[in-house]
C-alpha cells in the first residue's frame, strides 16, 4: 500500500494543557469529559479497528448527550483547534453501497498518533472506494462508448464526473471537516489509488475501472484512436506541435526499419506526452483522455511485452548454459556452436544475453560453412577436460573444433591466465594444436618433425599460422559480403511487411470507425460519415482497403457520380468472409429494427436517410450471399 505523506502545514491539534494558556478561559465540564472520551479513543487501533469516537445517533433527544448537544460542543471543541472532524470512505460488497462514517479525533500523548490516524483512514478509504469503484464491472461496450464519446467535440470540456467529489460533496457531515482536513484526505485518497493501479486516476477526468486482462486489448482500441484522431488533429491544429510530432514519427521510421528493433510502444508514448505537454496547464483538451490512456497503458503494456521477452531470453540462456555446465557430457554437446548464417530464427536477444553471461567464454570463427559463435563453460576444469577429449579425438582438418578451441582460449586469455601455469594442459594443448598445423603445411615437414629440428618446425608452424590468419582474413570477408547481402534482402522483406502492416493498420482504423457507427452509435452510415469518425482515412487509401480486403459496397443504382462520389455515398459493410460474418449479420438486424421502427427505442437513429439505407441494406443482401 502506498504511504501517505501528512501535510505538515495542516491546522495542528492543541493538547488540552496547551488550551487555558492560549485562549486564557477553561472549558465547562461537559467539554471537558467529551474530549476526553474523545482523546481516549484516538488512537491508530481504533482507527483501524473503526472505533473511533462518533455521534451516537440513537440518543435520547432532549438529554445532556443528545445529538444536537453533542453537535454543538464538537462543533465547539473543533473550533478551539481540541477537536478534528475526520471521515472513513466504507464499501458493502453484498449491497454495494458506498458510505461515509465521519469520527472525531483529539491530541493525545503520542504526538505521532494524529499522522498514523490519517494514514490509516485514508488506506482504507482508498481501499473501499477502490472496490466500490470496480463494482459492477463496466462494461466493454460501455468504456469504447467514454471513450469514443471522449472525442466530441461537444463533449471536449465536460470531462467525467469525479465520483469521490460527488459522495463527499453530498454527504451530509455533523460537523463538516476543515477544507484542508478534506482536501487532505482526498488527495491522500487519491494518490493511493493512483499508486495501486487498480483504478486509473486522471485529475481533470476522474476515475477508471479497466481490469488488467482487458488493457492490452484497451490499450489497442486507444492507439486507433489516439492515431486515427487525436494525432491528425494536433497536427492540424498547431504547427509548432506537428513539428514536434513528426521528428518523433521519423524516429519510429527509422527504428521500424531495422528488422532486429522489436516491437515498442515506446515512440507512440512519447508524442502522448508531446501532445499533453503542448497543452500543459489546460484542464482539457481535444483527446484528452486518449492521450492520458496511452501514456498509462503504453507503460503497462510495454512492460509486460519487456518483461515476457526476458523471461523468454533468460529461459532459453539457461537451457543453452545448463548444458555447457555438465561435464558428464559429450565433447560436442560442452561446445555450443550458433551458426550466424544458417541459424535464420536463432533469437540474436538470446546470443547477446550470453555473451554477456559473466560465466561463459565466447568467440567468433570462420568456418567453411559460415561464421559460427562458439561458447564453454569459464571454468578451470571444464576447460582442462575439453583440452584432453579433443586430444582423444582423431583429427581430419574438416573437424574445426581445435581451432574453436584455440580461439577461445586466445580471445579470454587475460580471463584464463591462471590455466597457462598448468604444465599437463599447456602440454596437450600444444599437441592439439600440432595436429592443426602440420595439417596446414607441405608433408615433408613431418620429416622434420619426428627428426624434432626446431627451427624448421617453428618455421613450418609460422607458415601454417600465417595461412589460417589469411584464410579467417578472406573467410571475414566473403562472410561480410554474404551478411550485406542478407541483410538487403532482410530489409527489402522487412521493408514490404511495413506496408503491409501499414495497410493493416489503415484497414483497423476503417474497422473502428465502422464498429464506431453501426455498434456504439447505432446507425447505418454511409462511407463519408464513416470516415469523418477517423481522421486518418482518406479516399484513396479506402478505396483500396475496399480493393484489398474485398468490403462489401452497397449504393444506389441510380447514382451517376464518379467512383470516389459514389463510394463515399454509398454504405459500406465488412469483408463478407467468416472472420466479419457475425458483424455483418448485426449490421443486417439493425436494419430490420431501423426499418420496422416497432419499438421507437431511442438507441436507433430513426430519420428518413437511416430508413432508406436500411431498405437499401435488405433489398441487396439476398444477391451479395452474405455468410
């Protein structure tokens, strides 16, 4: 639970030894006795507890401890600094009925008990209001319709009610808290439900209830928004800001472009808080509550694909380091070979992370089939066994495991230093690498070898030392040339699968703004309409979604307008596959309803163009062979 911090500049509590030297008089002792019933209960126990002292309001009436006597000592007492009108925020989850229990509280001798009072209450305040907040659940429908409803501009300045507001505001206190006490807890309230992130908290909008399973496919609805409407319109709208938006949008361009980057929130964050910035200091603002979800949800969810991706990239390290630490195993198996040409779907987070691994050793090699990452277990031992099973090993030179060996050794060197004073490894080591380079130079060098005259042998290995360093040399580069041609092609794929992603995108804001009309709005539109619901959409762009994706076109036969008129007047309904069957068929039973107008339910626009469409929808229907 998130600590609260008390205001240290709030009104303080006067003891009750303090009273007579400040004001210079002594309380009646009916005063006296009810502060002091007050003072023995203020303490953070019964404000956990919630025993606080508060009106009994089943007294007597016209007794010493009426109500209305009670009421004007506190009354009193709370004006002479004694007393503090507090509240507790209650919730009844069987009947779910929000409340307020006001209590009143005095100095005691522990001068901390006041702050851990407040801290109390307003924690379980924050709690209750929380649970009151999520119940009932809202509905899908209901959040897509604030949402949208968020974007007109009707709507632009009258923001969401703030419910905590409105329950204080109509609560009727027997003796109404100081305005700081109020605006204290309130904001405690606030900032503890804004720290718990179960309820979305916006100062100028209120309170969100959006459970954590559906943000991902909120956050989604938001972005189509936020990029179909709110960013074409702050565009549009100011210069100096479409300046800022679009130095960002050439960022995420260049970052789409790379086919490693993976996949971030990271920049559509970044112009939402452009934008809120731009408007800093104004309550509201067009998208307003867009712009805030994005910047709420663009952290959750980008977290949460951080955090998935990690867990993935650590899992498979780990299998791939557990294997190099079992020294009961093969030669072959100790050794983890990634070839970085044929390996296509090795995740390259996953080499990274073990390079990285401070307790593998790792090198590069150019072998005849590609470049190859090599990595073994650091440690003494491991690598003494590697160095006496390659020995054991018979030799063929298309065997590069020596080399790998080599190359590891050479590249960690400084890392491994200690492992040159073992003279049985050095030995062997030396052997292998024998093998290696007599397989390098003429054969009757071996001559001279088993006559061991030293100074042809060395000569014989410079050769042969010379020769791998001319073929790693020549290997790199060929090795270099294949990669830029990969990497061309890599993005010349990727490159096309942007566009297509684009026009995905494009086609997801046509299917908004169409789910906008027909399901929220509850109206047949026609395309023009349809596209004043997403900025983003022009003509041309739809007519070749309508293209693509095969939408299903309806207009009048009797229109004599060119083919973009004639679109933009003419309805529009899903692809008729069975992805959009069932919205179709929902499109088809609005129609029945707008055109038998049975009920007059006021959820369907019911003028005369929505009946001729609905005519129109049905008169076609039978001929499209909808599914």
């Amino acid at each position: 639970m998130q600590k609260v911090e008390v205001n240290p500049n709030l009104p303080p509590l006067l003891a009750a030894e303090e009273f007579q030297s400040v004001y210079g008089f002594v309380l009646d002792n009916f005063s006296q006795g009810l502060l002091k019933e007050i003072q023995s209960k203020s303490n953070p126990k019964n404000a956990q507890n919630g025993t606080l002292y508060r009106i009994n309001t089943i007294s007597t009436e016209g007794t010493r401890n009426s109500v209305e006597n009670l009421i004007t000592a506190i009354t009193k007492l709370a004006k002479l600094r004694l007393v503090l009108s507090v509240f507790e925020i209650k919730f009844e989850q069987i009947d779910s009925v929000v409340s307020i229990q006001s209590y009143f509280i005095a100095r005691t001798e522990s001068s901390s008990s006041s702050d851990e009072i407040f801290q109390i209450l307003i924690e379980k305040s924050a709690k209750a209001f929380e649970n009151y907040l999520a119940s009932p659940l809202i509905s899908e429908k209901d959040i897509r319709k604030e949402i949208t409803s968020s974007l007109n501009h009707e709507n632009e300045e009258k923001g969401k009610v703030n419910e905590l507001d409105i329950l204080l505001q109509n609560y009727n206190f027997e003796v109404p808290p100081k305005s700081e006490i109020l605006d204290e807890m309130k904001e405690g309230i606030q900032t503890v439900i804004h720290a718990n992130q179960k309820i979305l908290y916006f100062p100028n909008l209120g309170f969100y209830y959006i459970p954590k399973e559906k943000i991902s496919e909120y956050f989604q609805f938001c972005l189509i928004k936020f990029e179909s409407n709110v960013i074409p319109l702050a565009k549009k709208n100011n210069l100096d800001l479409s300046g800022l938006i679009e130095n960002i949008e050439k960022e995420e361009s260049a970052y789409e472009e790379d086919p490693i980057n993976s996949l971030t929130y990271t920049f559509k964050k970044k112009i939402a808080e452009k934008i809120r910035d731009f408007h800093k200091g104004s309550k509201k603002y067009y998208g307003y509550l867009v712009v805030e979800l994005v910047i709420y949800f663009s952290e959750i969810v980008q977290s949460g694909i951080d955090h998935k991706k990690k867990l993935q990239v650590d899992a498979s390290a780990n299998t791939y380091f557990n294997r190099l630490l079992d020294m009961r195993s093969d030669l072959e198996t100790r050794f983890l070979k990634i070839n970085l040409e044929r390996d296509d779907n090795f995740d390259y987070s996953v080499l990274t992370a073990l390079r990285k691994n401070l307790e593998v050793l790792c090198a590069e090699w150019n072998d005849v089939e590609g470049k190859v990452s090599v990595f073994v277990w650091d440690n003494i031992e491991n690598l003494k066994s590697l160095n006496r099973l390659i020995y054991q090993r018979p030799y063929t030179k298309k065997d590069s495991t020596i080399l790998h060996f080599k190359q590891i050794i050479e590249s960690n060197e400084k890392r491994i230093k200690k492992i040159f004073s073992d003279y049985e490894f050095v030995s062997i080591y030396g052997k292998n690498l024998q093998k290696v380079y007599l397989s390098y130079i003429p054969w009757y060098y071996w001559i001279f070898f088993m006559l061991n005259v030293k100074p042809v042998i060395d000569s014989g290995y410079a050769i042969a030392k010379s020769k791998i360093k001319y073929e790693q040399m020549d290997r790199e580069f060929k090795y270099e040339k294949r990669a830029k041609e990969r990497n061309r092609e890599r993005k010349e794929k990727h490159k096309k699968q942007i566009e297509l992603d684009r026009m995905n995108k494009n086609f997801d804001f046509l299917v908004a703004a169409m789910d906008e009309n027909y399901f929220t709005l509850n109206r047949i539109p026609i395309l023009s309409e349809i596209m004043e619901s997403s900025l983003s959409l022009d003509i041309d762009m739809v007519l070749n979604l309508i293209r693509q994706k095969q939408m299903v076109v309806i207009h009048s036969e009797s229109s004599k307008d060119n083919e973009k008129n004639q679109v933009l007047n003419s309805v529009i309904l899903y692809p008729n596959i069975v992805e959009y069957s069932e919205k179709n068929r929902k499109i088809i039973s609005l129609a029945e309803k707008i055109q038998k107008k049975g009920d007059n339910d006021s959820d369907f626009d019911l003028n005369e163009k929505q009946t001729q469409r609905a005519k129109l929808i049905l008169l076609k229907i039978p001929s499209l062979h909808i599914s």
